[in-house]
C-alpha cells in the first residue's frame, strides 16, 4: 500500500473517532449529600422503665388487661391465669377445712369415737390387772413359762400407753378451732 493511503485512512478514521465523541457530550454537576453508613448487628432495645413480671403460680395466661406501652399502677390486674390444679387444691383444702370443723364439735363423731375407745382401754386394763395376779401364781407354780409371762406384761404395758394417750387425743380433738367454715 502506498504510504499517501495509509495516510489517508488514518486521518478518515481519527475523524471519525473525533466526531463520534462530541455528539453525546453530557454535564456532569456534583450534589453535596452527608454520607450514610448502614451496619447490620442484632442486639434489644430495653427501655429505661421496664419491669420484669413473674407469676406466683403456674397455669396459662387466658386474658391481659393492658396493652404494650400502657402504664400500669401497682395493684392493676394485668392477667388472669387459668390455673385448674389450684383450684382444685383450694377445693380439696376447703373440704378438709370442714371436715376438721366437724370433728372439733362436741359431739364428733372422731371425738366420740376416741372417748369409747378410752373406755374399752379402762376396761381391758382392769381385765388385765386381774388376769396378771392369776399370771403371777401360775408362773411361781411354773405353770407358765417365763416367755408367756413376759409376752402378757407387754400386752399390759401396751393397754397402758393406749390409756395415756387417749386423753391426749380426746383433749387435742376439743382443743381446735370450733368456727364456723367460711
């Protein structure tokens, strides 16, 4: 190729180039903005007045009386909890309650009860009493062995205790509480 065509297309294609580039000529104006920098972390907001709230017994919370931001007094209900085994204690001891009211009458039947029983003991100890004078000339004729003799004064002392402690009984029975249930 001749150097005059070279030359020729190299001028033609700085031309081009040239006139390309003034077509799509732009402004550019620069805005001033504060820069914003966004970082990602996890963590909890606590507000300054928060309390944390505890329930003295179990159950499930079946009603709220306030709503998130309310301001609460002391003493406000804030939840009620249904708590089924509570009150089937409350129940169970309101039944006991009565039944230790009755038994703390006068005319009780535990108490009655025990007084009878007190009786019977008075008696088979005066039983025993005499059944011992006749155990004692028997085991000096050898007529009963030493293991029998012993095995009747234990049954003795026995009747015995059971007397000592009956009035115990009889006394702690008369000695609660004779209101009414309430």
């Amino acid at each position: 190729m001749k150097k005059g065509t070279v030359c020729e297309l190299l001028l033609i294609a700085s031309l081009i180039a040239l006139n390309s580039c003034n077509k799509n000529k732009s402004t550019i104006t620069p805005i001033r903005k504060d820069i914003t920098e966004t970082v990602f972390a996890s963590g909890v907001l606590v507000p300054e007045d928060q309390y944390n709230l505890t329930s003295l017994t179990e159950g499930y919370i079946t009603k709220l009386t306030f709503e998130e931001g309310d301001l609460v007094k002391t003493g406000d209900l804030l939840a009620v909890v249904d708590n089924k085994q509570s009150l089937i204690n409350a129940k169970s001891a309101e039944d006991l309650y009565k039944i230790a009211l009755e038994n703390a009458q006068p005319d009780a039947p535990a108490l009655k009860q025990a007084k009878i029983n007190l009786e019977l003991a008075e008696q088979k100890l005066a039983q025993d009493k005499k059944q011992l004078d006749r155990y004692k000339k028997l085991y000096d004729l050898k007529s009963v062995s030493n293991w029998n003799m012993k095995m009747f004064c234990w049954a003795l002392w026995k009747v015995q205790k059971l007397i000592n402690w009956a009035p115990k009984k009889i006394t702690g029975f008369q000695n609660q509480p004779s209101r009414s249930a309430g």
